[in-house]
C-alpha cells in the first residue's frame, strides 16, 4: 500500500491497496477503483504516468500478462454462465465490446439485477443456466474479486444456448424474450433473451467456418 510516488516499480499482487482515488490519482490499467483507493487487479510492477495538460496521474500495474483490455464499469460484455442458484448468476466474463480478454475475469449477477421489473418475482433459474453466452452491462465494483453484472436493459440477456438433452453444438433460437427452443428436438427453455445478437459472438467464441460466419453476416 502506497500514495508515494518513490514506490513506482515495486511489485504489487492482485488486491492490493496503492493510492487514494481522487482528482489527482486515477485507475489505469491493471487496477481498478474501490472505496475511494485505487487497487491493483493483477501481479506485476507498479507504475504511475503524469498527465500535465490534465494534472492527473494515471497508476497502473504493468505485467507480461496484463490484457489490452479489462472490464470497467458500463462496459457491455459477453459471458459464460457457470453457476445458477436462487439469489445470483455466476459467470466468467470472456469480452469487453469486440475485444476478447486475455483471461477470464469472474462475473456475478444478482437476482435484482437480471431485470428491471418484477424483481422480486424473478426466478435465476427461469433466466439463465449454466453454459449459457450472455451479453452484460458492468456495474461499479462492491467487491474486490467480482465483477458486478446487470441484463436489466432489453439488449442484454442470453444470446447463446442449448436445451438440456439437445445434441452438441446445436443451438436454442429465441421464439419470444423469454423462451427459447432447440431446432432439432423442439425443447423449449425459458430464458431472459437479449433483443440484440451480435452477428460475430458465435465466430468469437465458438469459432467455426470463418467464411461462412461473414456470409451469414453480410446477408443479415
């Protein structure tokens, strides 16, 4: 822990307090901003770089393994949903927009957060289940380890899944915004189905025929 400039170039490991967060001292990459401080997100070499036009300085953590690009709060992003249960939505967070992750980064989605009405009367179960690809909205971090997630908006929700029992690598098709059904053995499945599918999430993330993906694309 540090607001000392003399400590640029000591080695930080994941959740470790380095500065205030204020006017002066803003979050970079590799870190990220909680409870007015500034934390490190990964393991590697603390550096802070001097904006003089702005008169802020930028702290970040540089490691051989720090993404371009890390979740960050309004972010809309794609996950895979790992664990379901009566209160939240588990999830590992794949891509930030376009730009997919270097590793995965833990998500999670509160039961009052999946939709915008009705919340005391939503079922996780009846929205998501495990395996699913969702599009997400990023909210301020409450915690160090997790990435707050919200599908309250109409665009996010589940874009990519298969019915229980349907053969593999066949995808459900949405049939309204809250039931999906598997072409082949016509199961249907209640889910909170995004309004918007990117044409490139299956490429990205289930890469295929790449020709055949931009064709598909180019006739939508």
């Amino acid at each position: 822990m540090s607001e000392k400039m003399e400590d640029i170039g000591k080695i930080c490991i994941p959740g470790m307090r380095l500065c205030l967060a204020n006017k002066e001292y803003i979050s970079g990459p590799g870190t990220h901003e909680l409870g007015g401080y500034i934390y490190a997100s990964l393991a590697g070499v603390l550096k802070m770089q001097k904006d003089e036009k702005a008169n802020t300085t930028s702290v970040s953590v540089d490691s051989p393994r720090t993404p371009s690009v890390l979740p960050k709060t309004g972010d809309i992003v794609t996950a895979k949903v790992t664990v379901v249960n009566s209160r939240m939505v588990q999830c590992m967070i794949l891509c930030v927009g376009p730009s997919v992750l270097a590793r995965p980064y833990k998500g999670i989605l509160k039961k009052e957060d999946i939709k915008v009405t009705d919340k005391d009367r939503i079922d996780p179960y009846k929205c998501f289940r495990p395996g699913d690809v969702i599009l997400a909205r990023v909210l301020p971090m409450t915690e160090i380890h997790w990435y707050h997630l919200s599908t309250g908006e109409n665009e996010l929700g589940v874009v990519i899944a298969t019915a229980e029992g349907s053969p593999q690598g066949v995808s459900m098709v949405p049939i309204s915004w809250s039931e999906m059904q598997c072409p082949k053995t016509l199961v249907k499945e209640p889910r909170k189905v995004a309004r918007v599918i990117p044409e490139n999430i299956n490429q990205k993330l289930f890469p295929t025929d790449t020709n055949t993906e931009e064709k598909k694309g180019n006739k939508d």
